[in-house]
C-alpha cells in the first residue's frame, strides 16, 4: 500500500493536517507513541473482557438471555453486562485506527483501498474463519452476521466516507448515532419485497425457519456511525497531552451522565424502557438492560462514555501490567480469531472428560436448539476464560513481534 505522499498545493485534500510547525520532532514522537499506546492499552483491556462472554457462551448452562430479568441473578447479568463496552468501543478504535494511516504517510485513496480490501477480507472471515470456530461446520445459509460481518461492511463504508472532511465525517457519525433509534417503529414487514434490504441495514432475520437466508446482529446502521466518529476523534492525536485529555474526559462524563438523565425519562434512545422491580438491585439492573441488536444510542452512550474516561488516563500508565496489556491490544484480530478457537476446543476436551454431550456449537450464542444435560456454573466461566487468556499470550507476542520484523502485506489484515 505505498506510494508517495502529495507534497502540491492540492494534498490538503488528499493528507490531513500534520501537528503543528513549532512542535519538536521529540514531542510529536512522543506525543503520537503515548497516544497510540493508550489505544492499545484500552483494545487489550477490551479484548480480555470480551473472552468472558464468549467463555459464557461455550461453558454456561444457562440457555436464556443473561439480561432476561424474569430468569438471571446478578452473577449472570454482570458477567453479560460488563461485556457490552467490547463492540462498541473495538468499532470506535477501528474508526481511528483507519485515521492514524494517514500519519504514516498514507494518502486518503490508499487509505480508502485499504478499508474496501479489508472489509470484505472480513465479511469473507465471518462466513469461513469464524463460522467454523462457532460451529466446527461450514455450510452455505444463512449467512452470519455477526461481529466481523459489521466490523467489514463498516470498514467498506468508511472507504467512501474518508474522502469526506473531518467535520462532516464528524456530522454523519453523530447523525447516525443520535437519529438511528426513530426507526424503532419500523419493521423489515414494512418494505415488503425490499425488506431483505431493512435486514441488511438495520439488523434482524430474512427467510424462513426452513429456509433461513440471512441472520444479522451487526447491522451497519449505526456501526457505520461509530466507526466514523472513531475516525473524526483521530485528529486529537497532534493535540497536547493535557489538551487531550481534557477533551476525553470531558466528552466521557457529558457520554455517561448523558446516559443517565435521558433513560431516566425513558423518552428516546432505546425500546426497552426500564421499570422499577422488587429490590434496588434488580431495578439498577433494569435501567442497565438497552438493546444491543442493533445498539441502541443508550447502548452507546452507557458503554462509549466510560471507555473514552478510561482512554483518557491510560497515557499515564506505565509498567509491567500495561505491558503484558499492550500485547494483546496490538494483535487483537489475531486473538479474536484464536480465542474462539482455543474456547471452543476446550469446551470439547473438557465435555469429553466429564461424559457431557460434545458442544459442536456455542450452547447459548448460536441459533438452536439449546444442548440437553450440558453446561457449568459461573466459576467455570470464569477458569475457562484465564486460561484461554494466559495461553494466549506467548502466541499474541510471537505474532505481534512478527508484524514487527516482517513488511509481508497480509499481516496488515489481521
């Protein structure tokens, strides 16, 4: 993906704007590396989180809806709920990975070949690479929707919108966000012969129960809309540290409390309004529960806010535990791709020691009927979910060390 950067009087449509003049070479060094350490510090965090959830699915005995306040406990629900700032915030930090391209040289054309190529490289890993972690099968429909089915059609939308200025990038992110629930009233029924076309955009199913053609849970309305805005927060990375800082925390609390204040009304945001219930801590959990398929704007403010506080003081942290993080935010589609795996196996090796039934599939994530007499309580969630991290790390650093000793382009896409 080379090529020489435009240097005329026309690259600033081309470029985006370098740091300012009177900054040192050593402070924008230091400046960008502390800010690209702080992105992967809270991607590793994030990775590690979203293992629990997945070690749920393969694990748990519990085939219900862990946010079903009619049949969870607290265990169950926060193991679930703790997970929920994983997407959006991996989709964010897509959307200002794509911009930090620029600050390797990278014209918006290369940028934009880049995203088309490697989102279909995703959709493509969504029908194959994953589709087999899940299931141990491959088959032709449905099509699975799912996390890298939304992170590539996102990474297709953003090539076209990268030609497009900050401010407006900034605009149609935020429109998408703010404005995606007042289609909450509409169904795929309503478009009729079109409505395969409201299933592609917005999420849901399209076929029949027997003949089942297309499944989506990552919808790009509004993933396309967070990945935009991930890339429109880019240009904080020539600002001064203190600058950002300030900007990130300021923007998380006003996320958070925004959060608060408008599910509180129960007016707009999300179709599941919540309810008091019959102790205090079932009724927190009921202002907890927002839809995450697709994601609603609470959904995203409840998960975004607290993760941009949290980007805000990683540049300050140093030390052997952001070390060990930093690993896994670096390679985190190599993980993604590997922890399933290794989940799924283990599953299998543990159900074949005990004389369970062998989990081919996800117990509880996956379509289907639910397995008979299989599944462990939440301590064996949680063991199944450190192990699967810590005998993922010498990989993770093999591969990271990889990317860094070796130009091949394939290693760009993962």
């Amino acid at each position: 993906m080379g090529g020489d950067r435009v240097m005329s009087a026309q690259s600033s449509m081309q470029t985006l704007p370098a740091p300012s003049e009177d900054a040192s070479v050593e402070t924008q060094t230091a400046v960008k590396a502390a800010r690209v350490d702080s992105i992967d510090l809270l991607r590793g965090i994030v990775m590690i989180v979203m293992a629990i959830d997945h070690s749920r699915d393969f694990f748990s005995g519990d085939m219900f809806d862990p946010t079903d306040l009619t049949r969870t406990n607290p265990a169950l629900f926060f193991t679930r709920i703790v997970t929920h700032i994983c997407a959006p915030t991996f989709m964010l930090l897509a959307g200002t990975g794509a911009y930090l391209s620029f600050a390797r040289g990278k014209s918006r054309a290369e940028v934009s070949r880049f995203l088309l190529t490697r989102g279909i490289a995703f959709v493509l890993a969504e029908q194959t690479i994953m589709r087999f972690a899940w299931r141990f099968k491959l088959y032709l429909l449905p099509i699975d929707g799912s996390t890298m089915w939304g992170l590539g059609w996102s990474m297709i939308a953003l090539s076209a919108l990268v030609f497009l200025p900050i401010r407006w990038m900034a605009v149609f992110g935020a429109a998408i966000v703010l404005l995606h629930n007042l289609l909450d009233p509409f169904t795929a029924q309503s478009w009729g012969s079109l409505r395969i076309v409201w299933v592609f955009l917005h999420g849901g199913f399209f076929g029949t129960p027997e003949h089942p053609i297309l499944g989506v849970g990552y919808a790009i309305i509004p993933w396309a809309g967070v990945m935009a805005l991930g890339f429109a927060l880019g240009p904080i990375v020539h600002w001064a540290p203190a600058r950002r800082r300030r900007f990130l925390s300021l923007a998380g609390l006003l996320l958070t409390l925004g959060f608060v204040v408008l599910r509180f009304t129960n007016w707009y945001g999300d179709h599941h309004p919540w309810s008091p219930q019959a102790s205090p801590l079932f009724t927190v959990m009921s202002f907890l529960t927002t839809e995450k398929y697709p994601p609603s704007l609470l959904f995203l403010m409840m998960t975004l806010g607290p993760m941009l506080l949290l980007l805000s003081v990683l540049e300050r942290w140093k030390g052997p535990a952001a070390d060990l993080l930093l690993v896994y935010g670096r390679v985190p589609l190599f993980y993604y791709f590997a922890h399933i795996y290794l989940l799924h196996a283990l599953a299998l090796a543990l159900a074949a020691i005990v004389h369970k039934p062998l989990p081919w599939t996800a117990a509880w994530a996956l379509s289907g009927p639910p397995i008979p007499n299989y599944g462990w309580e939440l301590p064996v969630v949680y063991l199944m979910w450190i192990v699967t991290v810590v005998a993922l790390y010498p990989a993770c650093k093999w591969y990271m060390g990889l990317k860094r000793r070796s130009d091949f382009w394939l290693l760009g896409y993962l």
